[in-house]
C-alpha cells in the first residue's frame, strides 16, 4: 500500500449527502440508478449514476445518507452527467455496499 501525506488527503472533497431521488439508469448497459444528491446549500443537487442495483431498491435509497467524493470531474455515464461518485465497498459477492453513518449528520458536512 502506497503512503501519502495529510495534504494528499485534504484534496478529496469527502461529504455527506442525502439521496433525494432514485430511478433506473435504461440507458446502462449493466443495472444502475440515477440519483440526485443533495450536498447542502454550498453544493446543492448533484446527480451520480451508481451500480448499486443488487443490494438496494429506489425506494430504499430516498432519504438515506452517503458519502460523496465531490471534486472529481463530471463525467458522462449512459446518458448521465455523473457530478459526484457515491463511495462504498464491494462486498464478497462483489456488489456494492454504500459507505453510510450511523447518525444523521447535515448535508455537505465535509469527511475529517
């Protein structure tokens, strides 16, 4: 494992947001949602396109809170201008286990 240094570390922009809407990504060409993020009034909306489909259902998703890299490029993803990358873990199946808080903290509120 390569080490870095704190300052490598404080240039991710690591925050919190609560999903607000979720819908299947038709365009994907393998299982994915469109999710609108809500980071806070600083950042506002930010949509992500997220292969999370075998752990969790849209109605699942809406309200719950996750942990969002926020300075990466957007990026096009099947039709979607993805703006943040929602974080998690693959599990032993290899699926997607989103990163979450045991308690609500405000939206935007940065990682430390």
């Amino acid at each position: 494992m390569q080490e870095i240094e704190w300052a490598d570390f404080e240039k991710v922009e690591l925050r919190v947001g609560t999903i607000v809407e979720a819908e299947p990504n038709e365009k994907a060409r393998k299982p994915a949602y469109v999710l609108k993020v809500d980071l806070g009034e600083d950042l506002g909306l930010k949509t992500s396109s997220a292969q999370i489909t075998n752990h969790y259902e849209p109605e699942d998703l809406r309200g719950r809170q996750v942990l969002c890299v926020c300075n990466f490029p957007s990026k096009r993803i099947a039709g979607v201008k993805s703006e943040v990358l929602v974080t998690g873990a693959h599990d032993e199946d290899g699926n997607v286990v989103l990163a979450s808080f045991a308690h609500p903290v405000p939206n935007g509120t940065r990682l430390l």
